[in-house]
C-alpha cells in the first residue's frame, strides 16, 4: 500500500460539532472545493455505511464509493469501488484541545494509472489540505 499523508488542523468547536459537519456527506459539496456530488447509498445504527462521490481535482477525477467505520472521535474510510481511483482510504480523529478540537486527516491515494510518487503525495496533500481548511470555515462559520 503506499505510504500516507497526513496534516491536523485546530478548529474552534468541541469535537461533537466537528464530527457532525463530518457526518454530514450530502452537504461536502458546499466545504470540500473539490467535491461535486457525495450521495449517502446506505446507512445503519444511524450511520452512515456508505457513500457515492464525484471528485473534480485537478490532479484527480472520480466518481467513487466508500465505506465508513465511525469509532468515537475517529471516522476512516477505504474505496469499495472507482473507475480511476484504486485506493482512496483515509481517516479523520479528532482529539479534544482545550476548548476546540484538533482534527487530523490522513490520506492514501492511488490511482489506476502510472503516476510518479511524488505526485501522489502533492495530490494528497492537496485534498488533505483543502478538505481541512473547508472544514475548519463550515464548522466555525
């Protein structure tokens, strides 16, 4: 598997909240700049189990399913199914800092198509950091 990307952010919001923007696929589009559609396709015990994306990166596009494992203050995924995307498995934990909540995100990207590493690691961290700073705006308002 290739190796990981990760990056933490501080949000101003106990981590409860933070968890329910992450909860909240339908409205990714409005946060994640990169995100044109996310559409929860099942659900179980009130959670989400998974869901169908389209990302319009510039570095990569898809339209992908993945499924969720929601564990308190951790919620990770793993791709199930894509057409160019081979993994996209990641996780957000989120660990309580004096009145926020810092938030870090780590990402596996793998694509269905030769790609030199170190774009792998720029896309990554670009998702990563986008996704992160969009967080931290929806959350905070």
């Amino acid at each position: 598997m290739a190796d990981r990307t990760s990056a933490s952010i501080n949000i101003a919001a106990k981590p409860d909240e933070v968890m329910a923007v992450i909860a909240d696929f339908e409205h990714y589009p409005d946060w994640v700049d990169s995100m044109k559609s996310a559409e929860v396709l099942t659900s179980a015990g009130g959670k989400t189990k998974t869901v169908r994306m389209v990302l319009d990166h510039t570095l990569v596009k898809d339209d992908y399913v993945l499924a969720y494992d929601w564990k308190p203050r951790t919620v990770s995924w793993k791709l199930i199914e894509g057409n160019l995307l081979k993994a996209m498995d990641g996780s957000y934990a989120l660990k309580p800092d004096g009145a926020g909540t810092t938030v870090t995100y780590t990402l596996t990207v793998d694509i269905n198509m030769p790609m030199i590493g170190m774009f792998k690691r720029k896309a990554e961290k670009t998702i990563i950091d986008s996704a992160l700073k969009g967080l931290k705006k929806r959350v905070e308002g």
